[in-house]
C-alpha cells in the first residue's frame, strides 16, 4: 500500500505535536490522524544547503519512505522526516536502518524528551 502524501500546511503542524524521534540524519514525527490512513511527508530547511542539496536529501527521504513505511509504518499515522546537515552524506543503508529503528521506537510509544520553546509566550 502507497502512503498517501502530505501537502497542508496544518497536517505538518499537527504531526509536530506528536511523538518526536530524532536520530543523526533526521528527525522522525509521527501522530495519528483518526482514520485517515498511512501518510507521509518530508521538510528540508534552507539551513540544510542549497537547493540542489535540499532536492537530494528529499529525493532518498522519498526512497526511503517507499521502501520501509509499508512494512515498518503505523496504519493511521501521520509520518513526517526532518531532515538534519548530517543526512546528506549517510550511506542509504544506515539511513534504512535508522528509519526502522525510529519505527520501532515510535510503535512503543517511546518519543524523545520534548524540545524546549523558542521563548514565545
């Protein structure tokens, strides 16, 4: 089953209340939606590169999204990756393992500690 893709705005918003799991290529959100199935999205700032460097990080995190959610992913979930400087030059393969791994930790319901505020009150 093909994951359905993220395009609003609010879905990514709502995602990033849910758990986080950061690992050394990305970061990992993962929230259910209420029955709106297996979705996925990508987010890539320009603090990462340029755009040809963006363009490829988010074309292997779309690999990488096609090979491993339909088996490892979490039925009505939304999935987002974020990627991070050092998931450029990581091998497809750890980058593979990682994403299992973060499943893995996102189905026992085990998130990173959430991040500080940016001072907004």
């Amino acid at each position: 089953m093909k994951p359905a893709v993220l395009t609003q705005r609010a879905d990514f918003l709502a995602a990033n209340r849910g758990l986080r799991i950061a690992r050394p290529g990305f970061v990992l959100l993962a929230r259910a939606n209420g029955g709106k199935g297996l979705r996925c999205g990508i987010t890539v700032t320009k603090r990462i590169g340029n755009a040809v460097v963006r363009n490829r990080m988010k074309r292997r995190f779309r690999a990488l999204l096609r090979d491993v959610l339909p088996a490892h992913g979490m039925a009505d979930t939304d999935h987002v990756l974020i990627g991070r400087e050092s998931g450029i030059e990581r091998g497809f393969a750890l980058l593979r393992d990682e994403l299992i791994a973060a499943l893995g930790r996102a189905k026992a319901g085990k998130g990173d500690a959430p991040r500080k505020g940016r001072g907004r009150a």
